[in-house]
C-alpha cells in the first residue's frame, strides 16, 4: 500500500448493494491480511473516525473481505493497527 496516499475500495455486501471505503492501513498478522478502512465520504480529518477492521480471505481465487469474529484475534489486530497509523500520524 502506498504510505503517501490513500487507496480506495469499492465492496459490495449480500444484498448487491456497493460501499465504497478508504483503507487507512493494511496489516499482516499471523499469516492473514486486515485493513483498517474508514467509509469514503468520511474525512480522514474528521476528529472522531469510524474504523472497522476487516480480514481478507481468500475463496476459489478471490479475495473476500470479512469482519473479526474471534475477540482476541480482533483486539490483537486492532491494537497493532492502531499503533500503525498513530506512529504514521506522529511523522
């Protein structure tokens, strides 16, 4: 991921419909991928963000974004992710 700007994705949910979200930041870990992503139309500016973290898996050669199910696989993710970004911000 470029660390100087910001990359876009577009997902789409069960029911077809399309959200478009910023990836603040991607972390490997244990072997898989997650991102730190914020909705598009939400400011990176904005004093009090919304960050989901998500984990990309791969099914029959594409890749599939889903929420953190097990809590200290999520709460091990979040903090390093969270370490990640406020150390970019400190630069």
């Amino acid at each position: 991921m470029d660390q100087y700007g910001s990359d876009f994705l577009t997902i789409a949910d069960d029911d077809g419909n399309e959200f478009e979200l910023e990836v603040l930041s991607s972390l490997e870990y244990n072997g898989s991928t997650y991102l730190a992503v914020i909705p598009a139309a939400q400011s990176a500016d904005t004093l009090e963000l919304e960050v989901s973290i998500l984990k990309s898996t791969e099914e029959a050669g594409e890749a599939i974004l889903s929420v953190i199910e097990d809590e200290a696989e999520m709460e091990a993710v979040y903090d390093i992710l969270m370490d990640s970004l406020y150390a970019e911000e400190d630069e």
